[in-house]
C-alpha cells in the first residue's frame, strides 16, 4: 500500500513539473513576434553566419560586358566610364542602337560614343519587327543594316518578343523560322555581324503558378520580364527552341550568340541540345545568377572542350533589392574578351588582349 502512494505521489509531481514546464513553453512560443501575414516579398533573411568578409571590386582580367543596356541607368557615357574603370571593365556592348528617323538615332549614338571614348562603347542595332505586315520590311530592313554598318554598328540585338509577340497583319504571331526573314539572316552574315537573340525564358514560366512553381515569387511579381505564358496562346517552350535551331542550321554563315541562356535548358529541351551540339555558328552565354546555377546545374558532358560555353555577368536587373537571383559574378572573364573577338569584326574590339 505504501509502495502504491509513493508510485501515485511522484506520478503527481512529475505531471505538475511537465505542465508547468510545457505551459511555459508554450506560452514563450505564443508571444514570439512571428508575422503570420508576412509576405514572401517582405522576406529578407540575414545569415547568423560570423566569417571573415573578402569583397573583390575587381575581376582579375579586363571584362567586356557583351550583355549592356545602358540607358537604363539614365547616366551619361562620362558617367559610365568612370563606373567602368573603377569596375576593371574595358568596354561593355549597348544592345540598344535603334533606328529612329532615317538612322539619327544611332548615328547619334555612334558619334557621342566614338567621339571621347573611341573601343570603350560597341553598338548593335535591333530590327523593328513592328514594320513586318509592311510590303518593303525585307528591303527596308536589310537596307537599314547595311548603312547601320557602315556608320560603325558591330551587330544585332534581336528581343524575345520575335516568336512570342510580334504578330502579322492577321494576327498570327510571328515565327522565328519565318521564311520569310531568312534574307535579312542571310544579309546579317553576309556583313560578318552577328546576332544576339534572346529566345524564351526559364521552363518553368510555362508551368502553372502555383506552389511547386521554382520561380513563384517572380511570376507573382509581374511586369514585363517576369511573365507566365502558361495561359494564352505563346509558343510552347520546346516549340521556339526548335525554331531557333532551324535559323541556326539554315543560315551557316550567320553567327548567333543566345543569351538569356538558362542552365534547365541543357536538360529539358532536345532541340536546343542538339543545336548547342552540332551548329558551327550557335554560341551560348549563360548568366551567372546563383539561383539559376544552384537549382539547375547543368550536366558535367556540357563542359567538355567541343562545346562553345560563355559566361557574363548582367550589367542591369530591373529588380529594385538584391537578392540571391540577381547576385552575379565575374566567372572566367578571359571567356568575355574571347567572345567578343568571335563575334565581332570592330577594329577596338581586336586590339583587345587578355
């Protein structure tokens, strides 16, 4: 009997200790200030993390940033130098030389850049697809490109919106592998200029927005660059990377150079395997965003010495924080200055030496 009580007695106590304790517990984690209504865009986790800091303001070789917008900026080329030297960046390519009224535009451009920064500023010219339903475009086209290299333009920025946005007078969205364009690539090699095509996005823009969605916080953001084609009636992905392919095999003497490159693609599209592959005129630039590397790393056989891999880091991002999709880095800055002898015919692009 006495056995029992003192069974009973310390059976009370060791559950007058746990629920005190448990009732403190509970309580401390009732009153920590977690926001339950946070949003993922107000997330902005700081690392616990206590290591020695090694910042490098400088890559080891001279970089040619080959992927430039700089009027977006809003900084004059003065201004731009100096970020430029202080970045160890020898020249950057602006991608942004439209025509504007009979030409004055890059005409514009190309003396304010030649004028006081002779090699430092490359331009290239974009087509103004939005002229396609015109009965003259070809012509028109061709003839602006070939006065647009005589002023000193070195190449052509053609946007994603070919093959996704741009549609004819019916209203039916313009193709890549359009036959009809095939003289204005033919043309583009006959100048020995080559083309920076951006085709597509990250696969997953057309899968739905949803939580298994790797890039949700992007789509939900919006605006023009973070888009989901998973509704309407775009291209599929696989769809416009067979498109691009055919451009590439058709027109042998046209270089094209692919930016906006993603690491998944390597993976999830056959054509653009086969077209990185096998095309003698098709090069690839991959951006060096961490997240795109991380999350989708790209099979070790793409690393062997047949195979034509760049790297450039992004001059401009249109997102207002920094975040771990936008962090760049300067990798194998030899490659740039490699890349933009490949491509480019510019006499201050030759003299050049890593």
């Amino acid at each position: 009997m006495d056995l029992l009580k003192r069974f009973f007695v310390y059976l009370g106590i060791l559950l007058v200790v746990g629920g005190a304790a448990a009732y403190h517990v509970l309580t401390d984690f009732a009153s920590t200030p977690y926001p339950p209504d946070m949003t993922l865009e107000a997330f902005h986790p700081e690392t616990p993390g206590n290591i020695p800091e090694h910042r490098v303001w400088q890559p080891k070789f001279p970089v040619i940033d080959v992927h430039s917008h700089p009027q977006e900026s809003g900084k004059t080329p003065d201004e731009l130098i100096k970020i430029m030297d202080a970045s160890g960046v020898r020249a950057i390519v602006d991608l942004d030389g439209h025509w504007g009224w009979i030409g004055h535009r890059i005409k514009r451009k190309l003396e304010e850049y030649n004028l006081k920064y002779p090699g430092r500023f490359i331009l290239f010219t974009k087509i103004d697809f939005g002229r396609y339903s015109n009965p003259d475009f070809v012509e028109e086209t061709i003839q602006r490109l070939e006065q647009s290299v005589k002023w000193g333009v070195k190449g052509v920025k053609v946007w994603k919106n070919l093959g996704m946005m741009y549609r004819d007078a019916s209203g039916k969205i313009i193709p890549l592998d359009d036959p009809r364009l095939d003289p204005i690539w033919d043309k583009i090699g006959e100048l020995g200029i080559p083309v920076l095509i951006h085709t597509a996005d990250p696969v997953a823009f057309w899968q739905p927005v949803d939580r298994f969605n790797e890039r949700y916080e992007e789509l939900t953001e919006g605006g023009s660059w973070f888009d989901s084609y998973a509704n309407g009636d775009y291209p599929s992905f696989e769809t416009l990377m067979q498109q691009r392919a055919k451009i590439s095999f058709a027109n042998i003497r046209t270089r094209y150079l692919s930016v906006r490159t993603w690491p998944s693609w390597a993976m999830t599209s056959s054509a653009w395997g086969e077209c990185w592959m096998n095309s003698p005129t098709f090069m690839s630039i991959f951006p060096t965003g961490l997240m795109s590397w991380a999350v989708n790393p790209i099979p070790p056989v793409t690393f062997s010495s047949n195979i034509k891999t760049a790297f450039c880091s992004a001059s401009t991002c249109i997102r207002k924080r920094t975040c771990i999709r936008c962090t760049t880095a300067f990798s194998r800055p030899r490659t740039s200055i490699s890349i933009i002898r490949a491509i480019t015919t510019s006499t201050a692009a030759g003299k050049f030496t890593a």
